[in-house]
C-alpha cells in the first residue's frame, strides 16, 4: 500500500483535490491509501467546507488551522505544522498543488525529509515574478520528484529550466520525471458538469437568463491591493452593466478591501447597482453552472478563466499575462490588465464575436488516473 499525503489549503485545491481523491476512491483504493491535509489558508465556510461535501471529498484527517497572515508568518506556519505530520505519518509521497502558500510550505518541508514530491500543475509560469504564486510554483517545480503539466506550454517550460525528458523506472529529487498529462480541473469540470446543471438553483434565485450575463470573479493582489486597479477593474464591470447584469461572487480579500474606507464610494456604487449581482462566493457546482450559462467571463482567476473556456465562453483575464497561454492564443481570451478601455474595448469585441472554436487542448478528463498510474508504477 502507498502511503500519500495530499496538502491542501486555498479553494482551488479543495477543488482540485477532489478529482484524484475521487480516482482513489474508485479505481485505485487498493493500492494507494490517502491522508489530507488542510493548512487552513481558507477558513470561511464558503471557502472551504462547502466543497468537501458537494464534491465527495474526504474531511482533512488533520487541519493546521493557520489562517491569514502576512506570507512569511502564514508560510512558515505552515511548515512548522506539515513537517510534524510528515514525521509522524512518514508518507511515501506528497502531492502538492498549484502555486499558494501551501504548496510552497509542504514541498519546503517534505523536501528536507526526503518524502518525494508529487506537484499537480507543474510547469505553469507567468514569467512575472512581482507574482508570490511564481515564486511558489518555481520553488515546488525545482523540489519536486514527478511533475505532471497540464499543458504541452507547461511542460515546454520545465524543459527551458533544464528538467529533462527522461522514461525512467524509478525517478527521484536528483531525476525527477515531467509529464504532460491535461488537467484535473477539466476532469472535475466534466465530471460535475451535469451535475450542476441538475442541483443547481443558482440562475433561477438569481432570476438570470441564459447567456445574457456576464460573470466576474477578482482576488489578485495585484488588482485588489492597488487601489487604481481595483477602481479602474470595477468601474468597467460597473460601465458594462449598462448593457448587461454582472454577477460577482466576490472573494473575502475583496470584499473586506472593498469595505475599507479607501474604496467607500466605489463599494456603494457597485452595492447600489441592480444590473450588478453581488454574491458571497458561492459552491463549485453553483460557480459551474453560472459558468456554463454566462455570456461571458471576466476574471483575474486561474481556474476560472479556464472553466470558461472549458465551457467555451469568451474570457476577459484581468492581468497583464497567464499561465494558460493557449487560451489566449486561440482567441478566446483577451489580457487586459486592470486597464479600463481595454476591458471595455475587449468587451465590445466579444459582443460582435460569435463564431469562437474552443480546441480540446486539455486532455480527455482522466488526467487524474494517469498521475496515479505513474505514481504507483514509480514505486514498484
Ligand atoms: C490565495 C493564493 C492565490 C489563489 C487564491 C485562491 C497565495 C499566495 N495566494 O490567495 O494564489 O489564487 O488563494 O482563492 O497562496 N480571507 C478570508 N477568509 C478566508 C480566506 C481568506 O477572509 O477563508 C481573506 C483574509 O483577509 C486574507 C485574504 O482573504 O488575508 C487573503 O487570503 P490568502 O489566503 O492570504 O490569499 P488569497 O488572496 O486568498
Ligand atoms: N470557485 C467557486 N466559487 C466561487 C469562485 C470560484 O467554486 O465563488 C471555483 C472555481 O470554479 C474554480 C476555483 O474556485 O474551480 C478557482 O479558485 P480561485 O479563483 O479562488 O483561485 P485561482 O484558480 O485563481 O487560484
């Protein structure tokens, strides 16, 4: 039996986990048995326990419970706390997601005690280091022992920073082995996607009419610390809402940015708006169901912008670059920054687009099933 432990923190990797605790489950439960581990990095019920349940997750066998806190402080929490598990539990593997603060703190951590690292959505790079998740991601990449890209970008950019391609029966932290293998959130987004349509009741309480909303989610730092882009972003979804509702399932860090007295006006205008739907962020089945059913999609989030296009829906991405490159290539997502008229002029493109195609470039919806193939074959 392969002992693993899974770390998880933020929202996206509740989320995430829940396609490969759900492979276990189903196909592999005899072989690998899994431990999960919340950090705490979210807390709010909204943020984190709503999904266990929703998405057949297992409850965390153990939560750190370190909250917010600046990124060393949160960090090093963090660590403190993985590295007592990992001692104790003495796991054969731990899989560690995307690019927060949790993830950076497990592959510190299990890196030290030589517990092989397996990092899901390996490769990914903004080539902006201003970026924390950069340098959370370049960290684990470089710590870690298998390394599964969702994307041939992704993998392109392991082998620039001198990973190599190698079929090995055995890899290690000194041989560590790439793999392009698509993406699990494109499994879970199949894999719940009728479902969501069938639970949901998010567009009907809403009084939403198919494809004639547009849906916006904001969280950046880069966006909501800055108090030019937080006014210039929301002042465009305040500017398109003349012409369309916005519906906005808001992050807590905006929300309690928003309430400061720096953006009081902003926050009455937008609260005070009809055509804007201001919503507490909402379940993942109720986010993919407004995803599937909006015109449009305005975001600075990683795995939104991609559950737009998984949807096939045009996609504003609120930042000056992504790491999910193919979908601006294919020209069904515009970089805009924080920068107002672009956002507007990219709107108004989407308003006249109809005829997009939306390439199946993220695997076949069992990214999760090859990862844990590879992980138990390593171990043999
Ligand atoms: C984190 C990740 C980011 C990811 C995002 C997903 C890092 C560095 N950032 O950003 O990559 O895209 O999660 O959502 O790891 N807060 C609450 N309740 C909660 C959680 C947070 O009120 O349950 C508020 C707190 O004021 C906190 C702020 O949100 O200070 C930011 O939370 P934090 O986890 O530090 O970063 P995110 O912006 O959520
Ligand atoms: N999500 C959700 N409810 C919301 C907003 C987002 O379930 O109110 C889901 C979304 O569908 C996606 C994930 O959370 O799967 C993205 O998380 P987030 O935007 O917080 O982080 P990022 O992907 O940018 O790291």
């Amino acid at each position: 039996m392969i002992k693993i432990i899974t770390i998880i923190g933020a929202r996206p990797q509740i989320i995430k986990a829940a396609a490969i605790s759900r492979a276990i489950k189903n196909k592999y439960s005899s072989e690998i048995e899994e431990l999960i581990v919340h950090t705490g990095q979210h807390y709010d019920a909204n943020m984190s326990n709503v999904f266990f349940e929703e998405l057949g997750i297992p409850l965390p066998d153990y939560n750190l419970n370190v909250g917010s806190a600046r990124h060393g402080i949160q960090t090093a929490r963090m660590i403190e706390g993985i590295e007592e598990l990992l001692i104790k539990e003495s796991p054969d593997y731990i899989i560690l997601y995307g690019d927060t603060n949790s993830t950076l703190a497990g592959a510190v951590a299990a890196s030290k005690l030589n517990i092989p690292i397996v990092h899901i959505e390996a490769g990914l790079r903004s080539y902006n280091r201003k970026m924390p998740e950069e340098i959370n991601r370049i960290t684990c990449d470089h710590l870690s022992t298998l390394l599964f890209s969702p994307t041939k970008t992704g993998y392109e950019n392991l082998k620039k920073e001198g990973f190599i391609h190698i079929i090995a029966s055995h890899y290690n932290p000194d041989n560590p082995g790439i793999f392009h293998c698509g993406d699990i959130m494109y499994d879970n987004s199949l894999y719940f996607s009728d479902l969501a349509e069938s639970s949901s009741s998010i567009i009907s309480e809403n009084n939403l009419v198919k494809n004639k909303y547009v849906l916006s989610t904001v969280h950046r730092d880069h966006n909501t610390d800055i108090k030019e882009n937080m006014e210039s972003i929301f002042n465009a979804l305040i500017k398109i809402s003349e012409s369309i509702k916005v519906v906005l399932p808001l992050h807590p860090r905006t929300k309690n940015i928003l309430k400061t007295d720096k953006h009081e006006d902003l926050y009455e205008k937008i609260k005070s708006n009809r055509n804007i739907i201001l919503l507490p962020p909402v379940s993942f089945l109720d986010m993919i169901s407004l995803e599937k059913n909006a015109a449009l999609v305005i975001t600075d989030s990683g795995g939104v912008q991609k559950e737009s296009y998984f949807f096939n829906n045009p996609c504003i991405i609120l930042r000056p670059e992504t790491e999910w490159v193919e979908i601006v290539e294919t020209g069904n997502a515009v970089l805009c920054g924080a920068n107002f008229n672009k956002i507007i002029e990219a709107f108004e493109h989407f308003e006249n687009q109809k005829e997009l195609k939306f390439p199946k470039i993220f695997g076949d919806g069992k990214a999760s099933e090859f990862i844990l193939k590879t992980l138990i074959e390593n171990n043999k």
